[in-house]
C-alpha cells in the first residue's frame, strides 16, 4: 500500500508540473486559471492517535476531546503541492507519514495492559478557502488565516501489546477484542491554518488539523467498548513556497508581489 501512495503522490506531482510548464509556456490561458499560484510546502508537528488503547485516567467527555496522554504524543511529517485562484478558493494533494504509539499505563483501563505502535502513511486531496487576508484580499496582507478539508486513503501498519509480548489474536481473557494489524481506509481531514509571508515567495505558519478514518483499526485493535472510529490529531509547524504564479498586471502592481 505504501508504494501505491507513493505512485499516487508523484503521479500527482508530475500533473502539477505539467499545469505549471504549460502556464509558463501559454499551453493553458490566464483565463482558464486566473490570479493563481502554486506551492511546495512541507510540514512537521506533534501528533497523536485517539484510538482505543491508551488515554487519559479519566472518562471522556466531548467525543474524548481530554482522552489525551502527553506522553504518547510523536511527530507527523507532510510534503504536498497546492494551487490557490481568485476568491481565495484552492486546493492541495498531501502526503503524510506519521508513527504513533499508545499504553494502558496510566489509563483508566490499565488492567488491560495493551499498548501499541503504528506507522502510518495517507494521501489527500483538500480544499482550502482563505476567510482573513490572502493574495485575492481587497487590501493585500503578509498573513492569512484559512479553513481546509476534503478526503483521502490511509494505511497502518501496527504493532499491538499485551503485557510487553507482540499479539495477532485477541488475548484469551479478552475474546471479543479484535485486532488487525493492517489496514487501509478512506479518512476526511480537515482543520484551521495560519500563514505569514516573510518574503514574497517564503511563507511559515501553523496547521491544527484532525484526521477521521473510517476505521478503528488505526492502532491494530479495536475492543469490545469502543464507541468510535480512530481519530488522528496534529498541530504542524508548514513551510511554503511559492514557485510560480499568474497574477495579472493589476495584481502585480502591488509593491509586495513585485
């Protein structure tokens, strides 16, 4: 699966690079694509599973918005490519990697002592609507704020724990637990991102995104009280540049974009 989204991500790149060598040499009109402009961005933060091993001491509340161990948390890495057009409007395909891990210890189901580890590779497509500030803003600003979401494939490879020793099958004083350490699934990502320009082409900001999969077997397991599918949450520190653009003279007479 991984290889499949790898294919996938690149595939995707090159189609990128063919919309932009074509802008460059007048194959495809402003007027198809107007006051556009691509980007390279990359991305890392923390992240974390809300899966069904692990958490807090205490009950969930808010969907367990507080089922949240510190510990626990890892890094979630991204790469993608985006274009934005006029009325601040755009979109992004995304790679991600991410590995994320959990344990009972400290939880209020400690007696169940599972723990697990989880690699974990998706690619998305997302739309994304820039509601403060933006290049297509009536008075141009260095930073914008803006809404993402959209949908994409998810695979996890997992590793599940009982006592410290490797499991494939429910433990026998837990029966109607199930694992399955491979999985891969359709997931809807969305969130809330902040970005300033430090120079016309160089822009840093920040992402606190949410990833619900259609899945509960993120972290290899699902037991016999989950209530809810796996939830992957991450705040990532982006780095974006933008490579070209097709801003029209009217645009381009702004001192910033010069």
């Amino acid at each position: 699966m991984k290889k499949v989204l790898i294919i996938i991500l690149l595939f995707g790149v090159q189609i990128s690079f063919f919309v932009v060598h074509a802008q460059k040499n007048g194959l495809i009109g402003k007027s198809v694509i107007p006051n556009s402009k691509s980007i390279f961005f990359a991305a890392a933060g923390p992240a974390y599973c809300f899966g069904d091993v692990g958490g807090s001491h205490y009950e969930q509340f808010l969907n367990g918005i507080n089922d949240w161990d510190v510990l626990n948390t890892r890094f979630l890495f991204s790469l993608g490519y985006g274009q934005t057009f006029k009325h601040n409007i755009g979109y992004k395909l995304i790679f991600n990697y991410g590995n994320f891990t959990g344990n009972d210890k400290n939880s209020r189901n400690e007696a169940r002592q599972y723990s697990f580890n989880s690699e974990v590779s998706s690619l998305s497509l997302q739309a994304e609507y820039t509601f403060l500030g933006g290049i297509h803003s009536n008075y141009y600003d260095y930073y914008s704020l803006y809404l993402f979401g959209g949908i994409g494939v998810m695979n996890s490879n997992a590793e599940v724990k009982k006592n410290g020793v490797a499991i494939s099958q429910p433990p026998p004083d837990r029966i109607y637990d199930k694992i399955k350490l491979n999985e891969t699934a359709a997931f809807i990502p969305f969130g809330i991102g902040y970005k300033y320009s430090i120079t016309p082409k160089f822009s840093i900001g920040a992402e606190l995104s949410w990833n619900y999969a259609f899945t509960d077997f993120i972290d290899g397991i699902s037991t016999v009280t989950s209530k809810e599918n796996d939830l992957l949450a991450n705040l990532s520190i982006t780095f974006s540049y933008k490579f070209f653009d097709s801003l029209t003279p009217a645009c381009r007479c702004l001192p910033y974009n010069q």
